[in-house]
C-alpha cells in the first residue's frame, strides 16, 4: 500500500506555481498515472507540457484557461 501526502513526495517550484508529484514513475513505476497537487499564484501560468500518462485536473478554488489538445477552455471549481 502507498500512501503518500505533500509531506513525503517529490516537491518543484517553478516561477508561478508550486507541485508536488503524489502518484507518478517516481513512486509507483507506473507510465499511466500522475497525481499532481499544484498550487498557482495569482495571474502565474503553469508552462505548456505534455504526459504519457493520463492526468486529470479538479480545480478546488480561483479560476483560468487549461489549453487542450489545441483547444483553451475556462476552469472553475
């Protein structure tokens, strides 16, 4: 069993935003998954990336723009 929480993950900071990666490679060897606690700072992007894995994102407060498979659709809790 895994069990994991922002305490005990990999951890980036970045010029707009903050991570930490809960489910990825890293710590269950899975290509299929990433789960990703990101904080972004007020008017901050996280840059344009790709994954292999599918990732989901639930938006629980603010708002913005996530840029899809070349479409930009508005994002809310």
């Amino acid at each position: 069993m895994l069990i994991t929480n922002t305490q005990n993950t990999p951890f980036g900071e970045y010029e707009t935003f903050k991570t930490h990666l809960l489910l990825g490679q890293s710590n269950t060897g899975s290509l299929e998954i990433s789960l990703q606690i990101t904080e972004v700072e007020i008017s901050g992007v996280q840059f344009l990336h790709r994954h292999e894995e599918a990732q989901c994102y639930y938006i629980l407060s603010g708002c913005g723009e996530i840029f899809i498979e070349g479409e930009t659709r508005e994002v809310k809790p």
